[in-house]
C-alpha cells in the first residue's frame, strides 16, 4: 500500500487578520474574568481557575498578559492564550471574542 505524503486534508481560510493592538488590557481583561489581583508591581497573584485552588498559585504579569500557575502548570503568553485555555477555543474563535480580528471588506 503507497501513501502520499503531499496530500494535505483542506484547511478552513478566515477572512481577516489578527490584530495584537486590538487586544483588550490586561487588567481589565483579567478583571472582567472574575479574577482578583493580589499585590502591586508586574506580576500578580491569583486564584487559578484551571483546578481547584485556595491560595493564589497563579502567577499574572499584568504587562504582558502572561500567566503561569505554580500548581497545575497551565502557562500562555498573553490574554489571548489565557482566553483560548479558559474556554478551550481555537485561535480564530479567541481573536474574535476578544475583539481582536480585523475583517478587511475592501472599503
């Protein structure tokens, strides 16, 4: 039995693009979440919300967006991967629930 390799299955195209600058703050962001910050400076303390938690493991950079839990594991770069972990939505569904994805209809 041969298999082709450069057969690639037809991946779903988006109109539109993502747009970083479009992304919500991060305070606000994690506020609007239900999640209450602890302490002053860059990076915060929080109940982390993917496992059952009570003392703040979740690490928060409110500059970049960034989280690290210090139990679980759960990590991301930004509000959007935080977003997409929390509501286990793909790239494209993220940007868009955030507001962050820019559909240019030519005008």
């Amino acid at each position: 039995m041969k298999i082709d390799l450069n057969m690639n299955p037809k991946k779903q195209k988006f109109k539109g693009e993502f747009s970083r600058s479009l992304l919500p703050n991060s305070i606000k962001y994690y506020q609007s979440q239900g999640i209450r910050l602890n302490g002053t400076g860059a990076w915060r303390d929080a109940i982390c919300p993917f496992h059952p938690d009570k003392k703040p493991s979740l690490r928060i950079n409110v500059e970049r967006g960034a989280y690290r839990c210090m139990s679980c594991g759960a990590r991301g770069g930004d509000v959007l991967a935080f977003h997409m972990h929390l509501y286990s939505l793909s790239f494209v569904e993220a940007c868009k629930a955030l507001g962050a994805w820019r559909i240019d209809d030519g005008k």
